[in-house]
C-alpha cells in the first residue's frame, strides 16, 4: 500500500462507510474452498505428488481469478457487515448442528465423525480389511478432505474444529451473496429469516400420520423433503453443495453474472454432494439455453465449466467406481402418499406464488423448473430409501425459499393479498421444523467422541460410502493402501449418544419391508 492510501485509510472518520467488498472476489474464495477439496482427493488416492498438487492449486486460483473479469460482477458488492453476519449466522446454526462437539448431533454423524477420524488420523492411501477384500472409502469426500488434512498434522481434534471453520466460512459467504439479490436492510432480514426458517407444513403431516412429534418432523411420509436447518443439521455438505449452486443459478437469473460463472464450479461440487448436482441440471440446463437463444454464448463459457471438469475427473471417477452397487429405480411412494406429501410440502408456497404473480423476479420458467423438479423428483430412487429426494430437491428448496421471500418483500394487488396471507401462514406453520431440530439439539447430550473406524460403526459398509479396490479403476486406484484392520470395539463413543429417532427409523423399515 502506497503512503498516501496508508494515510487516506488511517485517517478515515469514525464512522465513514467502509469499502464494501467485490463479490467477484468473494465468489473466487468459495471456488477455492471447494476445489481445494478436489486436489486433495489425488493426495488421498495417491495419484500426484505434492509438486503436482500445488500446480493444479495453482491452475485453480488462475481460474477463480476469471470471476474478476466478469463484467456483471463488477456491480456486485458486499458490506463488511453484511460478510460478518453471514459467517456469524452460519456458525451459530453450524454449531447448534453439532459441529465441533459443542451440541447433540443427529445420529447420521455417528458415520460423519468415523469418516473424519479416518481421514485425520490414518495416513493416506488407506483401504478397509473386509471379508470381500479391501475396501476403499468412496463416498462424497469433499467436506472432510481439507478437515482430514489438517488433521494428519495436528490431530482429530484440530479436524473437527476445522470441519466447524470450512463450513461456517462457505454458509457465511453463500449468505452473504444472496443478501446482494435483495437491496434493502429490511428486505435482506426478512429473506434470512425465511430462507433459514423455510419448511413444509410437516407439523400437519405428523399429526395426520400420528407420529409423536418428538420425532424428526421432515419424515412423516416416505418421501423427504427436508427443512433447511434440518439439512445443515444432517448433511452440511449436501446442504451447502446445493445453496452454492442455487446461489449460483439466482445471480445468473438476476443478471448478476455470466452463464461461465454460474457453470465453472459446478463440476467441483460433485465431490461434495453428486446427487445435488444432478438436482442442478434442470437449472443449468434452463441457463445454457437461454444463453443461446440470447446469441449471448463466449468461448469463456465452455471452456471455464470444461476446466474445472477436468480438475473433477478423478473425483467424478472416484464417486462412479462399483456405482452399480447404489441401485436405482421407481420409488416406493403409492398415489395417496404422493398427493398428501406434495399438497404440504410444496403446495401452499408452489400455489400462493402462482396466484401473486407467476411473472416476478423468479417467476416464470424458473418456477416453472423448480416446481417440475419438486413434483417429480419425489418418484425417482437413488441410493438406500429417499436418499434422491432428499439430496437432489435442496436446489429446488432454495430457490423456491428465495422466491417466497421475494414476493413476500414485493407489494402485492390489492386482490391478491389472501396470497400473501397464505405465505406468512405456511411460514408460520413451517417453522415447528427447524424449531423441534434446535430443541433437540438443546435437549440431548453433546456429541462424544468418536473412538472407532468407519468399519467398526458400519460393518459392512455401505454401499454409498465403500467400493471394492479391485472394482476400483486402475488410473485412481491407490497402490500401496495401508490397510485398516478389522475391530470390534466394546464402545465407539466417548460417552452417551441417545437416539430419538431410533424408533422411528425401525418403523420406516418396517415399512418399507411391507411395500416390498
């Protein structure tokens, strides 16, 4: 910095605005986090030496420095204040989530804390002893591969405490930029408030199925949808793989970048979550071709998204080998369960926006997209159970929570304001979600720590997070893997862990073991 700007920025008044942030570089830090993953993935498959590495790092922060030559971005700023609260936001939810074991975490993290504790505390490669032969961690490793890493130096603890900072920081910037899609303080409050709060009416679907209310709310049918503040609880990374994109998709809707921009980091965050960037295709789909019929299409917007394709491969190929394994087909949803679980999950918000005005900022094809890919999705099996539904609409969610906000900031005719009494009140009702998930973190136990290997919590494995090594293709398979041997332990937790929901998940397989 020269003198005279040292100068200028000591000597600002107290209370002068200070310089509001480019988004540009903003979204060039959320490229990163996510990518930084994808290179340490050849790290943990062994397939390039560190000096490799640290050039494809360095392709990488070339390519995010294409976000600065997007001119629409140019216009796009960000208070400090504004960047303080998201990050302040997504910790405070992160953490009542269970992340750094201050809180109750939801059973699923009895898997997400073994997968972690392997990656921090095993050296790289490494393959699971198992009776089939070795078996090879292949699940969607992105949100832990940069908390593994920092483990490998400084131990479990540094991991999951690290696990706690990747995540608040990408939440905090995604809330950040989608505050720019509103202009107002007010309107930018209460779009946090209903994006955080957003939920179907599943308080109604319980009391109609008879479930106690004690459990999870999202899962009173057998399709899912699920609550936002239930997905970061649950899945972050599916969670903010899909509010990255939707994030993504909303600036390109509103002309706040390019088709390139909106396309390049996609391809990465198939590592995170690859069944919500199946849920992304319709969108991008809807962007791409727009863009042609616009005559608007650069070279820049193929050949970034190709980029960022060809740091994924090896991802892409890693999260494919023995895929046949997952299983897809028709869901086991009959006609009257369909009906009910689409009228409360999605009707009221799907309607009301219709009748206040299908033509708005989001309206149009964009709605029209999102409401065929919620209606829709909830037919198609991927995976164990409702494992498609619930990762693959989070997109869908998002976008759908931005439009209720949106219209909810807008003034409305006279005639239609019965529509904009259906939104509040749908909210309101809503909001018992993400209300009981808290109450259950506040209630129970903070998550213990995790003694065990992700063999020993799953014997067996499943099919979603192991691969045999010999199905695994020879151009990503590890060569020399240490080998984790095969333990029962008397106890794979520090301490206590209840699970409320056990019951309910019994009833569910019991279920299920019916339809069948």
């Amino acid at each position: 910095m020269r003198s005279a700007e040292l100068f200028s920025a000591l000597s600002r008044p107290r209370g002068a605005t200070r310089p509001h942030l480019p988004a540009s570089g903003l979204l060039a830090a959320l490229l990163l986090l996510i990518g930084t993953s994808q290179i340490l993935l050849w790290r943990f498959l062994d397939l390039m030496p560190l000096w490799g590495c640290l050039a494809a790092l360095g392709a990488l922060v070339a390519m995010a420095a294409l976000f600065r030559r997007d001119a629409r971005l140019a216009d796009v700023t960000i208070a400090p204040r504004t960047l303080a609260t998201g990050f302040a936001v997504a910790l405070l939810v992160l953490v009542l989530g269970g992340e750094g074991r201050f809180f109750y975490a939801h059973a699923d993290w009895q898997v997400r804390g073994a997968v972690l504790r392997d990656l921090a505390a095993t050296p790289w490669p490494f393959a699971y002893d198992s009776a089939d032969g070795p078996m090879l961690l292949r699940a969607p490793l992105g949100m832990y591969l940069v908390p593994g890493a920092v483990g490998q130096i400084f131990g479990t603890r540094a991991a999951e405490l690290a696990l706690l900072f990747q995540n608040a920081a990408l939440l905090g910037l995604v809330l950040a930029l989608g505050a720019s899609l509103f202009t107002t303080p007010r309107a930018r409050a209460i779009a946090l408030l209903v994006v955080i709060g957003f939920s179907g009416l599943d308080l109604i679907g319980q009391l109609l199925a008879g479930q106690p209310l004690s459990y999870t709310s999202d899962r009173w049918n057998v399709a899912i949808f699920l609550a936002p503040v239930t997905q970061v609880f649950t899945g972050p990374q599916h969670a903010l793989a899909a509010w990255t994109g939707a994030l993504l998709y909303l600036f390109w809707r509103t002309e706040k970048c390019r088709l390139a921009t909106f396309l390049m980091p996609l391809p990465l965050l198939a590592l995170w979550s690859p069944l919500t960037v199946m849920g992304l295709l319709p969108f991008a789909a809807h962007a791409g071709i727009e863009t042609l019929r616009r005559r608007e299409l650069r070279l820049a917007d193929i050949a970034a998204p190709a980029a960022t394709t060809l740091i994924a491969l090896p991802g892409l190929l890693y999260l494919a080998a023995a895929s046949d394994t997952v299983g897809m087909g028709e869901a086991s949803l009959t006609l009257s369960q369909y009906l009910a679980f689409e009228a409360l999950e999605v009707g009221p918000w799907l309607l009301a926006l219709v009748m206040i005005g299908r033509h708005g900022r989001f309206g149009g094809v964009t709605l029209a997209i999102t409401a065929g890919v919620l209606l829709i999705f909830p037919l198609i099996q991927v995976g164990v159970s409702s494992d498609f539904v619930m990762r693959a609409s989070p997109p869908a969610l998002a976008i759908l929570s931005v439009a209720v906000a949106d219209a909810l900031n807008a003034p409305v005719e006279t005639g239609r304001r019965l529509w904009k009494g259906v939104l509040i009140g749908a909210l309101l009702i809503g909001l018992a979600t993400p209300a009981f998930e808290i109450a259950r973190a506040l209630r129970y136990p903070p998550q213990p720590e995790s003694l065990c290997n992700y063999m020993a919590v799953v014997p067996g494995g499943f099919a979603t997070y192991v691969a045999p090594l010999a199905r695994v293709p020879d151009a990503i398979a590890p060569r020399e893997p240490a080998i984790i041997a095969q333990s029962h332990p008397d106890r794979c937790w520090s301490g206590p862990w209840p699970n409320p929901l056990a019951a309910q998940y019994a009833a569910e397989d019991r279920q299920r073991s019916t339809d069948d």
